[in-house]
C-alpha cells in the first residue's frame, strides 16, 4: 500500500473506533485503548471505572491491539473507499455494522480464558460478569473474573496437594476461626478474657497478609509476654487448620504465593496462561495480594491496574497504599491515565470533596469535575450528642414532610458504627417517623444454615474438628461436650479422624460409656459421605439426606413458629444446591462449599 492509503487506512479506522466507544469520555477512551503492557488508572469516585474495565476487557478479546497498532490489513484502494463510505455515514448505534468492519483490523485478539479480572466483593464480581455478558455473549463464561479469594481457590482446588493438604479442603469463616482459637487458649491453658479471640486473630492476619508466620511474630516479640502467648496459639492454630485440612480466608491468598513460590512450575501455568491481568479497587490491596498479582502477570506484563489512591480507608484491614502509589516504579514504562470526569455527583458536592482530598498527604493527583451543574448547597450540623443528633434528623424528616416538599421514603439515614442505630431508631419511634432497620443477620450467618453448613463440612471433611463440635450434638443426641473433646483429643494423639474414633468408640476406654451413640453418629456420618462420593447423587438429593439423617428437621418442628421460619430458610439452602447444580455441571459439594 502506498503512503497515502495507509493513512486513509488509519484514519477511517480512528474514526471508526472513536464512533464505536462514542459513549465514552476520551480518557475513557485511552485507557481502553493502552492493550499491551503496564497501565495504571486513577480513576475518582463515579468515573465510571467498572465500564471501562469491562469494555477493556471486551476489546481485548474482540480487536486485540488493533486501535493502536501499526500493522494493518491489505486493502485494495476499491476495499478502502467501501469502507470509508460505510464509516461515514455510521452512526452510534449502528453498533453491530461497525464491529463488522472493525474486526478486519483486529490485531492478536485474545481468547477469553486466557483474560483474569480480579475485583474485591461478589457483589463487584457479579457486576463485572453480567456486563460481560451483555457485551460477550457466551464468552463471557470463559474469563476468569472474581474476587481474589474465589480465583486463588480455583488454583489450590487443583494443585493444594503440592503443600501436603487435601484438595477437598474447608474453608473456615470467622465464626469458625474464632472457636478455633477459644480452642487454642484453652489447650494452652491461657487467660481466655486476656487472650480473646478478636485480638489473636488480628495479629495472625496481620502477620499472614504480610506472608509472615508464627515464627515472626515469636522473633518480633522481644520479650513482651503477651505476644510470645500469642505467637505460641498461632503456631497451635496452624497446626489444628492442617489437621482438619481447612484454611481461613488470610490463607487462600498466601498459600497460593507460597504455592507459587515453592512450585515455579505451578506459577509459569498461570503466568503463561493469562495474557491480561487486570485488577480492580488496586488501593485496597495488602502485600499478599500485590505479590500474587504480580507474580500471576509476570509472564506477559500486560497488568491493568484500577483504583483511587484517596479511597484508600482499609489500612486497618493490611492495605499498603504504596501498592498503587509506586505502581509505576515498579513498572517504569507503565502508562498513568486519571479518569477525572464524575457522572454521579454536582459540581458543589465535587468542590467540597476536592476541597478535603488535596490536603491528603500522599496521593498522586486528580480533580473531579462534572457537567450536572452546581446543584444544591451543603447542610453542616453539628450536635451536642447522638442523642441531639437523632433529635436534629428526626425533626428535619418531619418538618420536610409536613412542608409537602418530601414522602418518607425519599429519606436515608447512614451511619458509621452500629452503636449509633439505637439513639436514632428510639428517637425516630417517639417522633413518629415511620422507618425500617436494613442490613441484620446475612443468609449464611442464620444458626441453621450454619447448622448445616458445618453437617456437609463434615460430610465433606471428616477431620474437620470445628464443623464437628458444632453439629456432634445438635440436635441433641446425649454427646456432651466432654466426650466430643475425648474424641478429639484421641483424634489428635493417634492421627485417626475423629468420625474414625467415633466408629470404634468401644475400644477406648474413656468412651466406652458413649459408644453405642458414638457409633450411631459415625455410621451416620460415613452412610451420608459414601452418598456424597456418588456421582449418579445430586447435591440437591444430598443436602434431603442430611436432614433427613440428623433429625434436624424434627427439632424444627418442637420449636414452633421460629421453627417455620427456619425451616423455610433451609429449603432456600437447597435451592440454591439446585441454583448450582444447573450453573457447575458435576460440581462436586467441596466445589459449593
């Protein structure tokens, strides 16, 4: 081609592409035309961040690096004027017409299962996913898109073995975990009121978001008493977590570094496999996170990172805002794109938060700004006391109301700290504002989901000792808590299961006088765990008979109109095993668990 078509070439191209990505802002636009290597996006708050991520990652599978590559296709001057033709009289919407003459420029489109998409929350996980669908159809399943904690799973459920633990492992929320150290003083024969679980487990996940063990915290103790206890449970914590072959959340992610650490074989998989790692919330990330995207993109280097360095509030969580200030150190040729223009906010709300933002510290650098107009002022009110406080919103509700200029339900109140919720909602009800309390216990938090929950953790896991001692005598079986910590502790002496110890009760001497109900656990126990190992029973069918099995169902029924209630939630559990039957074809129950 001569000089002049190859600048046609790319001139109705750039066209094209800027027509077909009209509904983006030009930084928008750059940032999702930056394909190949390091990028680093400030992005402010409602700067439309998540669009940009997923039709970045759209792109990338669609055209590749076609917008700002040099290589071109062979057109003939007759080729060339067809499409300039079309190009002009193109319009937005004209969406699909425009992709068809756009995927003639594609350059090394990539597959979507070698595209990883990592947020912080399901609930962004899922956002991120639905959009991908709309945008990708039937691709969109391929990506490997979720949280950091669901994507490190999915490695260690194929490789955890390699660190000596079994790949149907558990994962021990932080109900779990906090019974698990009551556990650990109490062996240890510790202060449970100086030693109290909350405190002890923020030290340990401190220590693994750092990717440091209990030999650290022993070393940094210099002699200070409660530390060296301390270190001491973490080390007893640890080795109960190996023994029932379970994880807490902190070790999803640094095991997974220490998998790559230790296996480089098992990293250059992941890091050959995934040409495109993009992150999301990139300020909230602490050492481990940092470290596991970095080694998973060190094979490719096309890292997108997106975040917003004045957002960064989770320091008390391990977050190092040094993650996303020294990015491009780290990565001397990254681009750095500010995505500075808000569609949720007027200008006056922007001036305020810009006005307290730039005495940060340490930031990069941004200005938020809109096209909304100035919008309504500002109300600062301050008050004596909450109780003042609830007094102030509660007659401001009411006097809007009287006034015609407002309903009830135009209203939200928010708050830091639950503490506060009980001044507001005393004042609310005496002043006659009618409102409703949100949030409360989640779905899996309710004591019988976790019921059964922890019944096919133990079907799942028999040395799962904490879902054990949960369950052993609910409802009740005349297992008291005594023998189930025998048990245990037999468990631990002879590295027999405790479902194993269970079943041959009778051969020890301080469970001879519990043996017959012993028994009867274990064989129901082990009946339900072969069902669970056949692949012609469905999870569905499974969860029936676990209760069924257990009697729960008959307890429910002594318990009356609470009972009910339950009852309903738990027939919710085994919709939602149906939910993931349809989604995961031969996903096994470790898998929903």
């Amino acid at each position: 081609m001569t000089q002049n078509e190859t600048e046609r070439i790319v001139k109705v191209r750039n066209k094209l592409f800027e027509l077909y990505y009209s509904s983006l802002n030009p930084q928008q636009q750059k940032a999702l035309s930056k394909v190949n290597g390091p990028l680093l996006v400030l992005a402010g708050a409602g700067s439309g961040k998540t669009t940009v991520l997923v039709k970045r990652i759209a792109h990338i599978i669609s055209f590749g690096d076609a917008w700002r590559s040099k290589k071109l296709p062979e057109l003939n001057p007759q080729e060339i004027e067809l499409i300039e033709a079309l190009s002009s009289n193109a319009k937005p919407e004209d969406k699909m017409l425009m992709k068809g003459i756009l995927s003639q420029f594609a350059v090394d489109p990539c597959p979507p299962d070698r595209v990883l998409a990592i947020t912080f929350t399901n609930k962004a996980a899922g956002e991120i996913k639905s959009r991908l669908e709309t945008e990708l159809g039937d691709k969109a399943s391929q990506i490997w898109a979720g949280t950091f904690h669901s994507i490190c799973v999915r490695i260690l459920r194929r490789h955890i073995d390699l660190l000596d633990y079994e790949r149907d492992f558990v994962i021990y929320d932080t109900d779990d975990q906090k019974k698990l150290v009551k556990d650990c003083v109490k062996k240890l024969s510790l202060d449970d009121e100086v030693f109290t679980p909350k405190k002890v487990l923020r030290h340990i996940s401190n220590c693994k978001n750092e990717l440091k063990g209990w030999e650290d915290l022993l070393n940094r103790a210099g002699g200070d008493y409660e530390k060296e206890k301390i270190a001491e449970i973490f080390k007893e914590y640890q080795r109960a977590l190996r023994e029932a072959s379970a994880l807490d959340f902190d070790d999803i992610i640094s095991m997974t570094v220490d998998l790559f650490r230790r296996f480089p074989d098992v990293l250059d998989i992941y890091k050959n496999k995934f040409r495109y790692v993009l992150v999301d919330e990139y300020q909230d990330t602490n050492r481990a996170q940092c470290l596991l995207m970095t080694l998973i993109g060190s094979g490719h280097e096309n890292v997108m990172v997106v975040g917003d360095d004045d957002q960064s509030i989770y320091r008390f969580r391990g977050a190092v805002i040094d993650n996303i200030l020294s990015f491009d150190r780290t990565y001397p040729d990254a681009e750095v794109i500010r995505l500075e223009q808000n569609y949720r906010s007027t200008s006056t709300i922007l001036d305020a938060a810009n006005a307290v933002i730039c005495n940060n510290s340490r930031r990069k650098g941004k200005k938020l700004w809109c096209g909304a107009g100035k919008g309504e002022k500002i109300v600062v009110h301050r008050s004596e006391d909450q109780e003042a406080e609830a007094s102030y919103i509660a007659d401001t509700v009411n006097s809007l109301v009287a006034s015609g200029k407002a309903k009830y339900k135009d209203f939200a109140v928010l708050y830091r700290v639950n503490a506060v919720s009980n001044a507001l909602e005393t004042v609310l009800t005496k002043s006659g504002v009618p409102h409703r309390l949100l949030g409360g216990l989640r779905f899996t938090d309710r004591a019988e989901i976790r019921d059964m929950i922890a019944y096919l953790c133990v079907v799942n896991n028999p040395h799962d000792s904490v879902h054990l001692k949960r369950i052993i005598n609910v409802p009740r079986r005349g297992i008291g808590e005594t023998t189930a910590d025998r048990v245990l502790a037999l468990s631990e002496s002879t590295g027999k299961d405790p479902i194993e110890i269970m079943a041959s009760a009778s051969d020890y001497a301080e469970l001879k006088k519990s043996a017959g109900t012993l028994l009867k656990f274990a064989g129901m126990i082990n009946s339900l765990r072969e069902k669970a190992q056949d692949e012609s029973v469905k999870l569905s069918a499974l969860f029936r008979m676990v209760i069924d099995a257990s009697g729960y169902i008959e307890m429910l029924d002594k318990a009356g109109d609470d009972g009910e209630d339950k009852k309903e939630n738990i027939e919710e559990l085994i919709s939602s095993a149906i939910s993931f039957e349809k989604n995961n074809p031969g996903g096994r129950l470790c898998d929903f668990l």
